[in-house]
C-alpha cells in the first residue's frame, strides 16, 4: 500500500444537498478498486451525511439510498474521516455518526493533503 497512489477526497456538502452526496463516495470506490490508498474527508455540512438517522436519504427521487453508496466504499476499503470542528458545527458527537467514521484533527488533514498524490473537493 505504500507506493500506491493516494487520494483524499474532501466532502463539504451534506443532507441539505443530497444531489452533491453520491459522487465522492461514487469516486472513491472506483480509487479503492484500482487498488490506490483512498480516504474521503468530511468538513463543514458533510458529517450530516454519515448520521446513523439519515441512512434513508436518497440522491434523487426514486433513488438507491446513500447508504448503498457509502456501505460500497466501506467494503472497499476507503477510510472515511471526519473534521471535530465541523461536529459542532452541525451539533453532532462522533456517537451520532457511523462505526467506520475517524475524528482527525486539522494537522492530521493536513499532512494527509500534502502527501496524497491528488486531493479533490466537493
């Protein structure tokens, strides 16, 4: 995994915007696939998307539900980490959200932006 290309991903829409939530889980997925070392960070209204209650939102009317798309990128191996900062934000604790999710701090992304081959903001 060391020499694998790395790209960090970074969510800032969240359940307000759902048409703006599938595509970096999407994303991500096909990154884990072709074997790259992938993790997708949430900021600012992103943690709203890893809420335990708000597995049943969809991207689209008729749509599979955002959980199928972030579950896929859970079993694919992508990290999903998420800003404290951004947690109070939108009054949330890292209880409320999914087992899977890291709380890292602003230096920890940091490092993880500077070394990843691409970093790619939604």
């Amino acid at each position: 995994m060391e020499d694998d290309p790395r790209i960090l991903y970074v969510q800032t829409h969240g359940i307000d915007e759902p048409s703006k939530a599938a595509t970096p889980f999407y994303l991500a997925t096909a990154a884990a696939a072709m074997d790259m070392d992938v993790s997708i960070y949430f900021t600012m209204h992103g943690p709203t998307l890893l809420r335990k209650d708000s597995q049943g939102l969809t991207v689209k009317d008729g749509g599979a539900p955002l959980s199928s798309f972030i579950d896929l990128a859970i079993d694919s191996g992508v990290n999903l980490l998420v800003c404290q900062p951004s947690l109070d934000l939108n009054d949330l604790e890292i209880e409320q959200l999914l087992d899977d999710v890291q709380m890292i701090g602003g230096a920890a992304f940091n490092d993880m932006a500077a070394e990843a081959d691409a970093v790619i903001s939604f």
